[in-house]
C-alpha cells in the first residue's frame, strides 16, 4: 500500500484501485431505492381512476400523515443520536435513541392498523 499517496511520473499512468465498498454501496442502495420508487408512481398514475366499482380507494383509506410524518422524522433523531455518539455523550444519545425507535414503532403499529382495516 506504500503507491497509494505517492505522485505518479510523468508518462505512466495511476495503478488501479477498487472503488470504495461503501460509495459502491450507496450508489446501489439509491439506485435500487429509486427504481423502486419509480415503480410505484408508474404503477399508481396507470391505475389512477380505473376503479369503476364502489368501495373507491379514497373512501377506504386515508392519508397516513402522521405515519409518514413518525417515519421522516425518525432519520433527523437517529442524526441527533449519531451526533451526541460521536461526542461520548450517552445520556443524549440514549434519549434520541428511544425517540427514534418509538417513532419506528408507531410507523410501524399505523401500517399494521391500516393492513388490518383494510383486510377485515
């Protein structure tokens, strides 16, 4: 690993390296995650409007706001969490924490009441 930080001479070219499993990582992850996406919207405008008989989505379902609200919120207290880690402040990082994992829950208990409401 000595060729790493070194200068490369004039006329030769750079030895080849890896890429960087964790950059390879997360372009894949946010490839696949957007495909996904991609996915759903297409799915969703091609049946928008397609149901001709009563029960209408919109009459079964309601928006899960504060679902979706529980779940974007719980990356910004695992940040805070991460950020007192990195301080050896525990005491913060064990709060932030169990907020971060009661605000999964609930995401987690509303999707479950919501398949359950839906199915019966």
């Amino acid at each position: 690993m000595e060729f790493i930080n070194q200068p490369v001479p004039e006329g030769e070219e750079a030895p080849w390296r890896l890429p960087s499993t964790r950059k390879a990582g997360m372009i894949c992850l946010i490839l696949t995650e957007s495909a996904l996406f991609s996915i759903f919207v297409v799915a969703f405008v091609f049946y928008m409007g397609k149901s001709l008989n009563p029960p209408y989505p919109s009459q079964i379902m309601e928006p899960p706001w504060l679902a979706s609200a529980s779940l974007i919120g719980s990356s910004f207290t695992i940040m805070i969490a991460e950020w007192f880690l990195k301080r050896n402040r525990t005491f913060g990082f064990n709060i932030w924490w169990i907020i971060t994992v009661l605000m999964g829950a609930y995401f987690l208990g509303f999707t479950a009441y919501e398949w359950h409401d839906l199915i019966y």
